[in-house]
C-alpha cells in the first residue's frame, strides 16, 4: 500500500507529540472487508490512568484533480465513520 508523501512527516509530528505509534497502517475489519488507515497510535496518561487513541489518515490532494482527491477523502472518511458504527467505538475527527 502506497504511503502519502507527508506520511513519514506526520508521523514524526505525532510521535514528537508523545503518541506511540501502534499501527502502521491501522487494520479495520467490516464484515470480510478490511480497510486501512494510515496510522495507528496511542497516547498513556499515566495520571487518569486511561489511554487514549487515535487513527490518522494522511491526504496531501497533490493530484491533477482536487475534486477526485476530495471525493476519495471523504469516501475514507464515510467508511471510518460507517466502521465506528459497526463497532459501536469511540471516534473522534
């Protein structure tokens, strides 16, 4: 799976951030179907004791149309959206 060019940059930005990379890229499973986003990453906070999560995906709309690169961001966004659903987990964007 091809990686967006300002992949490896933010994943650097996240690990500077104090997220640990876990996923590289994240697996989704939907039924059979298995969708990828680009990182996975958690984040310790010792204090609450809890840990957070996150899945980033990364889009740099570098392609001769913006309107097809928009159009397949937001269909990702639609199937994460769809997934969090399937599994009833919490999401942020």
């Amino acid at each position: 799976m091809a990686k967006d060019i300002y992949h490896n940059a933010v994943r650097t930005a996240i690990e500077t951030e104090g997220w640990t990379i876990t996923d590289d890229p994240l697996t989704l499973t939907i039924g059979k179907r298995d969708l990828f986003v680009d990182l996975g990453a958690e984040k310790i906070m010792i204090a609450e004791r809890q840990g957070q999560k996150i899945a980033v995906e990364v889009k740099s709309f570098i392609s001769p149309s913006l309107v097809k690169d928009l159009e397949n961001a937001l269909g990702q966004y639609i199937m994460l959206i769809y997934w969090h659903e399937w599994n009833q987990i919490a999401f942020c964007i």
